[in-house]
C-alpha cells in the first residue's frame, strides 16, 4: 500500500479551498475531500512495514496546536509547475511536529527524507509552464488567510492511485496531547 503522513483539514476550510478552485485553464483542481496537509510522504510498504509505521507513530508525543493557511505558491520543476498550493504560516509547533514525524520514521529505517519541509494544502497539479494566468491566479488570491485550524492529530493515509484522482483513506489517527 502507498501511504503518507498528514494533518487532516476540518470541513470548513476544505469548503473553502474548493471555492478558490476555479478560474485557471491547466489546473486539475483536488476534490475537497482530499485537501490534506503531508508531513511525509512514505510511498509503498508491505503489511509488515506499514505495521512498523503505525507503532513508531503510536509514540509520537506532541501537543496540539493552531496553525493557519496563507497565500498561495507553485512548485515548479524545470520550468514547469507541477503544484499549486496554499501556503501555511510560519508555524514553530508544525515544523517541530514535521521533524517528530521524520526522526519516529528513521529510527524504523526509513531513509531520510532529505527535501526541505515546505508546508502546504495542493490546491491543484498542473504541468504548464508559468503563464500570466497563473501568476494572476496567485495574485488574486494571495491575501487568503484561513482563521487558525487546530491540530489535533496525526494521520496515516493510504492513497489508492484510480484514473482519474486518487482516493486517500485515513488508516489510522494520532492523538497529539
Ligand atoms: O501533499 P501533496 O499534495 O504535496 O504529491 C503527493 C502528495 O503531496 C506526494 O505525497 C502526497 C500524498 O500523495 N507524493 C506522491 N508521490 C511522491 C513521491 N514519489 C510524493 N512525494 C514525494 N515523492
């Protein structure tokens, strides 16, 4: 099973990201129900593994906290954007959280993730180049700030790659204290 490491979003503020959802040729836009926020991407693991990974973050032990979703940003590989986002502020409790994750994960053997952590909500997968429509997407929407989310817990989805979008399953929740 492919599996990943998020915070789940409340309903309320997936409504939201869907609202901003329209409006830009190329986006294939996330369905609302998949809005998540990766901590870390796993990929395929056996039962065995997976089994290994729901004990080491059994033990994560963190408080929860708010954090709230600001601005909007790509990722773009090659001077292609493959990514639109929302972006997350500045946030000491996520980024502390983030490297719970990832050392919980190493101490199992998972080998380092070794990409910079950048906090985001996908809001869209394109594969364009940069285009005035884009930028002028992002400008529009650049002041949305979301009111504070609580993080509460920590979950493992599974991802099922269909046709068209992916299904993502919560396998299980960690409470963060
Ligand atoms: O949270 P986002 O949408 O940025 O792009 C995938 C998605 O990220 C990412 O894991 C999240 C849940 O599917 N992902 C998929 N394949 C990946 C890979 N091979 C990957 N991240 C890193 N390496």
């Amino acid at each position: 099973m492919r599996l990943f490491v998020a915070l789940d979003l409340p309903w309320e503020i997936k409504e939201e990201l869907s609202e901003l959802s329209f409006n830009l040729i190329g986006a294939r836009w996330v369905p609302a129900d998949n809005f998540h926020l990766t901590l870390r991407f796993i990929g395929e693991a056996s039962r065995l593994q997976a089994e290994e990974i729901d004990l080491a973050l059994a033990t994560l032990r963190g408080r929860s906290f708010a954090f709230a979703l600001s601005g909007l940003g790509w990722f773009e590989k090659a001077g292609r954007v493959s990514t639109l986002w929302v972006g997350v502020e500045r946030n000491q409790d996520l980024a502390k959280l983030q490297a719970k994750v990832e050392s919980a994960l190493y101490r199992i053997g998972l080998p380092p993730d070794r990409r910079r952590f950048t906090p985001h909500v996908t809001l869209a997968r394109m594969d364009s180049p940069v285009t005035p429509a884009l930028t002028q997407f992002v400008q529009a929407h650049n002041l949305y700030r979301s009111a504070p989310i609580r993080a509460d817990s920590v979950t493992l989805f599974s991802s099922f790659l269909g046709k068209d979008q992916p299904t993502y399953t919560p396998e299980a929740e960690y409470a963060l204290g």
